[in-house]
C-alpha cells in the first residue's frame, strides 16, 4: 500500500462523509437562518423556537435522503473491499 493509495483512500472517505453528512447539516443551516431571521424580525427569543423546527428538519432531511445516503455508503463500501481484495494481488 502506497502512500497516494493511502491518500486517495482518505479523501474519498471525507467526500462520502460530506455527501452523507451534508443533507441534514443543510437543513439545520436553511431552517436556523429563517428561524433566527424570524426572530430577529420579532424580536422573541425563546430557545425551543430554534431547536424543534431545526430537529424537525433534520429528521425530515433523513428521512427523505436515506435511500441516497444509503445508496452512497454502499458503494464506498464496495469500493473499498474491492480495494482490500486487489491488495494481496499487486
């Protein structure tokens, strides 16, 4: 195992971390601005204001990104035992 191929390996690792990280991370972000833009605009300041739309959004953002997020784990996965079997073979 080579460096690059070390290296190759962890920057696929962190883009399919981003890929799947990334549609609820998304919704957190769109939902708090409005949220925090609401409250600015009106001037309440209520803490569960904040937290349940934001932990509805992401549920919400799983729930309908799953197949997608699935889909992406599967084929890092293997692509990555298939990596593990040409090891042995190079």
């Amino acid at each position: 195992m080579t460096a690059e191929t070390v290296f190759d390996l962890v920057r696929e690792t962190i883009w399919v971390a981003m890929l799947i990280g990334g549609p609820p991370l998304l919704a957190a972000l769109v939902v708090g601005l409005a949220v925090s833009l609401l409250q600015a605009l009106t001037q309440i300041q209520e803490l569960t204001l904040t937290l349940v739309p934001k932990m509805a959004a992401i549920f919400a953002a799983l729930a309908f990104s799953m197949p997608y997020m699935w889909a992406t784990l599967q084929g890092f996965g293997e692509r990555l035992y298939d990596r593990i079997g040409n090891l042995g073979l190079g």
